[in-house]
C-alpha cells in the first residue's frame, strides 16, 4: 500500500488528535512527532514495519539505531519470551545479567568491569558521577553540539546559534530553560576535531576537571569520525591531567567487536552504552577500569557512588541483550559495515544524479544526508552548511521518503539493520533519487 502523507483521513492523523486530550502537543515522546502527525506502528518484522493504516515501511531509522538486528528477531523474542516465564521482574539478582556482563567485557579490554543502567543518558550521568568521585575534580568537558542524552550537564550547549554561541571559545549554555548557573559553570565546551583549540580551552581548566566525554562518531557535528590528531590530544591530555577519558559508545559501539575506540585505536577510561545493547529493550550501560569501576563497590558500606534503580538489569532486558550481542558477531559487522559502504556510495550518487549534490558521511552501518557541499567537520562549521538549503530540502524530502516506504531520521540520518540486503540499499537509494528530482523541480518552479 502507498502511504499518502501527510494525510488528516487516516488512522495515525486521527489516533494523534486523540493523543492531544492526553499528552501536551499530543505526544509523549518528541521524536515520534513527524510534523504534521505522528505515524503510529502496528507491527514490525525484519526490516519493515507497518503502520496503523497498513502502510509498508522499511525502517532505516531502527529507533534511532537500536534495532540492529531488525524487529522480532527470533533468538531476541525467544531469549525475552523464556525469560518471561522464568522471572519477569525481582529484586534478585538473575545469571543473565552475568552473562550479558561477561559477553561486553569480553570484547574490549578497557571493559574491565561494567555496570548495567536504564537508559544511556543514566550511564552518562553516573559516568560524570564516577569521574568526579575518583578524581574530587568538579568539572566535566564536552564538544559543542554533542547529544549524550536527557541530563542537564550532558546536554551543556547542546543546540547553541550564531546569536548566543560567542564569537572565540565555545561557550556553556542550558538547554532547558531554568537550567541552573551551578551546572554550566561545571561544564568546558570544546569545539570537535579541533585539536589546538580544544587543547587550549582544556589545559586553561586542567585543575578542575574530573573527566572529558567524547563520542567519536558524533552525529550532530556532521558524523564523521574523530581525527585521529583529535583523539591522541585527548588520550594525552587526560593522561598527563589525571581527568578520565569517557568515551560514549552509546551509537558507535556498532562499529566494531571492541567499539569505536577500537575501530579507532584508543582507550578509554570509561564507557557508556546504551541502545544496541539491550536487543531493543531500554538499558544503559557503563564500563571500564577497575579501579573507576570500584566506586560502585557496595561491599564494604557506602559506595562511593551508591547506582541502582527499581528496573536496573531488568531480567528481559538482560535476556534481549545476550541474545542480540550474540547474533551481533564478527561476521555480522563486517557484512553491516560493508553494505553501509555500498549504501553511502549509492546515497551519494543519488544525490549527484538528482542534480541536487551533497555530502553523504557517517561510519560502518550509519549514514547522514547533507544537502550542501560546503565543508564541515565539527558542530559550527555543519551548523553552519546546512542552516538554510539543506532543512528546506530535508523538509520536503522526508514526506516523499515515507510515501515511498521509507523511514529515517528527518534530518537526514539513517542506519541499517542485518536483515537488510542490497535489495534494501537499492530500495533507499532509488527512493532518495526519486524524491530529490521532484524536490529539484519543486525549487526550480518555486524559483520562477
Ligand atoms: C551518543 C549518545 N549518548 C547518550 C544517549 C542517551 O541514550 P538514551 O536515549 O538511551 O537515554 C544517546 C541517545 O540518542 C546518544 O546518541
């Protein structure tokens, strides 16, 4: 069936007016919104989901990245359905936990010891909790424009604009209003992939800091990867300042068996997971030496950083995780990586045939669509190559992408999932192909 979106007859238009008596703006959760309606899912097997108005989707956007092995996967929904029936939900500990603990830390060295959260943005806050504990430093550093999830330190200068981002060094802004000064004043903003000026802005704090938090794929800075100039400044500033190198592997952990780090050769002090982890259930997670690590030690009375949570290494969650990391092996990777290769080649001739041209980046199975041939490499400079063509182009992309049975993140990022198959990649591009030319002409008459 073809999608005709938007459309106010259907059923996702008509569940979202309901929503409206019930959530503020109709929604409770902002990044299912897809302006003018939210589509609501009916079912989801493989690659593909279907909506409540029976419309196909094949789901490039996998939940902002969880769903790496696809929806239903039949080892994930066995592992989740067994587990069920042996214990739901305690306050006992259950061996699953054990396991998927034991399958993480075996994959990376710097995963000396791990602890098991809720959500990633839980596992970046008690990493900046654990780094401060081991280091009596108040301050954390982190890039300009860098998502590390629902925390008001960690969103410091998420979103920041020409008009209050400050002419020279970046500078710490709330993201929600009503922030308080005592949390920006503990955040240094670095800018990404600057290695000279980062280092400045660091040493100018070095006293203060408990820990720099990086990811090394960072999306929202234009998705290409850390320089390796930019990594080694990290790794040696952190080092020879005593402040932990915390690396947040919550999308990136994709990239290989050990993590970006790996794929990239550092190491971190600690490591924050979340999403692809948990198999698709919710779950977070923070690993590394095992000295930081101790800090969460309740043997001997009051930890120094006391973490739980009512639905800690929730017994399903566990049982989700194990099964996907073990579906997620070597082979799996490198066959993912490399039909994002082929995926991001395929984009990027889409975008030169269509005649609108553009940048496609990203890394192993993630790709981003940049309607702009201007150069970036880090939150300004991408801020800046596509504050104006490339949203009125995404803007009237994405619609024509769903009616073609395609679903990604609305500003252009996308990721695969193993049930994918160059039949899928073909099914992107072409949609994409498709979509741009009718964009070009619609400029093109706008333009008239
Ligand atoms: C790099 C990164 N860190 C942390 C988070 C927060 O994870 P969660 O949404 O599970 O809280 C996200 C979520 O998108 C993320 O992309």
């Amino acid at each position: 069936m073809t999608a005709t979106f938007p459309d106010f007859a259907c059923q996702s238009a008509k569940l979202f007016e309901r929503a409206q008596a019930v959530f503020p703006g109709g929604s409770t959760r902002n990044q299912t919104y897809f302006p003018p309606h939210m589509i609501y899912a009916a079912e989801a097997s493989g690659c593909r989901m279907r909506d409540v108005d029976g419309n196909e989707l094949v789901d490039f956007h996998n939940d902002y990245t969880v769903t790496i092995l696809g929806h239903a996967h039949a080892d994930v929904e066995r592992a989740v359905i067994e587990q069920a029936r042996q214990v739901m939900c305690a306050a006992l500990a259950v061996p699953a936990e054990i396991e998927l603990a034991e399958i993480i830390c075996a994959r990376n060295p710097n995963f000396e010891r791990i602890r098991f959260m809720v959500t990633g943005s839980e596992a970046v806050a008690n990493a900046m909790k654990a780094a401060r504990a081991f280091t009596g430093r108040p301050k954390i550093a982190k890039c300009e424009g860098v998502y590390h999830g629902a925390n008001d330190f960690a969103e410091v200068s998420l979103d920041p604009t020409p008009q209050n981002w400050g002419q020279e060094a970046p500078r710490s802004i709330g993201f929600s209003e009503g922030v308080p000064q005592g949390v920006t004043d503990n955040v240094v903003v670095i800018p990404f992939n600057e290695p000279d000026a980062a280092r400045a802005i660091l040493e100018a704090h070095a006293a203060d800091l408990a820990g720099v938090l990086v990811d090394l794929t960072a999306a929202r800075c234009g998705a290409k990867p850390a320089s390796p100039e930019f990594i080694a400044m990290l790794r040696e500033f952190t080092t020879a300042s005593g402040a932990l190198l915390i690396i947040d592997e919550v999308i990136s952990f994709r990239m290989s068996r050990g993590g970006a780090q790996e794929a990239l050769g550092v190491e971190a002090d600690l490591t924050t997971f979340g999403k692809i982890i948990g198999g698709g259930m919710p779950i977070g997670a923070l690993a590394g030496r095992a000295d930081v690590m101790s800090l969460f030690d309740a043997t001997q009375g009051k930890p120094a950083v006391p973490q739980s949570g009512t639905f800690t290494a929730h017994p399903l969650t566990m049982a989700a995780g194990q099964a996907m990391l073990r579906a997620y092996d070597g082979e799996a990777i490198d066959r993912l990586n490399e039909l994002g290769d082929t995926a991001r080649a395929q984009l990027r001739d889409a975008l030169v045939q269509s005649g609108i041209g553009g940048q496609v980046t990203g890394e192993s199975s993630l790709f981003l669509m940049s309607f702009t041939d201007e150069p970036f490499h880090d939150y300004r400079s991408y801020y800046r190559a596509t504050a104006d063509r490339h949203h009125r182009i995404m803007g009237a992309l994405f619609p024509k992408l769903i009616n073609r049975g395609v679903l990604m993140a609305a500003w252009g990022f996308g990721c695969l999932s193993t049930p994918m198959e160059q039949a899928e990649i073909d099914h992107l591009s072409e949609a994409v192909f498709e979509s741009l030319r009718e964009v070009r002409d619609e400029l093109a008459e706008a333009a008239e």
